[in-house]
C-alpha cells in the first residue's frame, strides 16, 4: 500500500525509552523519606502517563487514597520532590529500546517529520532526549508544562501539529498505554500501539489502537 502519513509523534516512556527503573528510584526514595511503602518497578507500570502529581497519589497507601482531598495534598508534596530529584537523576538506567535508534535513522532519510509528546515534566523530558539521542533525532519535544494540557487531551497534540505544520490525517500516534491512544482518537491521528512498553495489549485495545506492533522495525512497514 502507498504511504499515507508525513510524521509521527511519539510517546516517551515505555515506548522510545525504558524509563521505569529511574522513574521508581525517584518515588521510591521520597516515599521512603515521609515512612510510606515504597514499590518494585514492575508496579509502577500501571501507574504512569498521567503525570508525577496523578502517580505519586496512585503510590500512596490505599487506605490514604480513600480520604482524597488528604492524599491530594501529600501527592502534591510528594510529587515536587520526586520530580526535582528525577530532574537532577534522570539517566541512571533508562536507555532507548532495542531498535528504536535504528528505526529513527531510516525515519530521517524518508525525511519523516517526528516529535515526542509526553506527561513527563518538560524539563525531564528535554535532558532524558537530550542525554539518550543524537541532536536532530526529533524536530519536536513536549512534555508537560505548568498550566498547559496534557495527554489525553487533543489540545497538546493540536499544538505539535502547528510546529509540525501537519494536519491530524498525516499522523501517527505511537505508544504503549491506553491514554495515548485516547489521545490520537481525540486528536483525529492513526493509533498505534506498542506491546513491549508498560500496559497490556487489552489495556492498548481498550484506549482505542487500531493496530499493536511487536518491534519498532514494523513502523517502517508503514513507509514502503
């Protein structure tokens, strides 16, 4: 079939970049500082991509959880500190998946425009793209900003569009969780889910993925 699509927009963690053991190390050490119990990485994988404020309240105790406007409030605290040390920490263990690079270098010879949208503070997202790819891997990175949307919300991908100068129908959104997906049907973008990322192909499904890759290389299957 004749290729359709001009760019893609990827999602960061779980889907370029295993980021889950620096992500646990930073919780983890706040929630060992305020005496609360802290996590093996494996399970923080159901918990991230809504953003540090929405995984630090999911960390928390579940019997704290049910008093919300409390847990709210310690969430917030917790998540402030754990972002300024991942800040600092960023890439201690997180390394791009196998292939990925490989995938990008043929994505820049078809001369396929490509960003990253993510619920990773912006400020980490730059060092973790910065620290991990070549300069010019990407023609555009966004992570979460103070007072801006984030996924699943259209808006943030609507805004890729403008750098990009791309229409929705041009795009391809790929990821490994359910908000991602939500967010390309939101935006009007072809989902594409990954499976060697953090969710489970049923949760990928669910979010609304018109079709789930096994390994990066079948991106390019879209590229003939």
């Amino acid at each position: 079939m004749k290729y359709k699509y001009k760019g893609i927009i990827f999602d960061l963690d779980g889907t370029l970049v295993d980021t889950i053991e620096d992500i646990a190390s930073s919780l983890n050490r706040v929630l060992r500082e305020h005496d609360y119990p802290e996590h093996d990485p494996e399970e923080y994988k159901a918990k991230v991509g809504w953003g540090v404020q929405k995984l630090a309240f999911l960390s928390l105790p579940l019997e704290l959880q049910k008093n919300e406007k409390e847990a709210n409030e310690i969430a917030k605290k917790i998540s402030a500190s754990s972002s300024a040390y991942y800040a600092e920490n960023p890439l201690v263990y997180s390394k791009p998946y196998p292939g990925i690079n490989e995938v990008l270098s043929v994505l820049r010879q078809k001369k396929i425009k490509t960003a990253v949208l993510t619920n990773k503070p912006d400020i980490v997202a730059q060092k973790v793209m910065a620290g991990l790819f070549p300069a010019g891997s990407f023609d555009f990175v966004r992570g979460e900003i103070i007072g801006g949307k984030r996924k699943p919300d259209p808006d943030c991908v609507w805004d890729i569009l403008l750098e990009l100068n791309l229409n929705p129908a041009d795009i391809i959104f790929i990821g490994d969780s359910e908000i991602d997906m939500e967010c390309a049907n939101a935006a009007g973008c072809f989902p594409l889910g990954v499976d060697w990322g953090y969710r489970c192909r049923e949760a990928i499904s669910g979010g609304g993925a018109r079709k789930i890759i096994q390994r990066p290389e079948e991106l390019l299957e879209y590229f003939i």
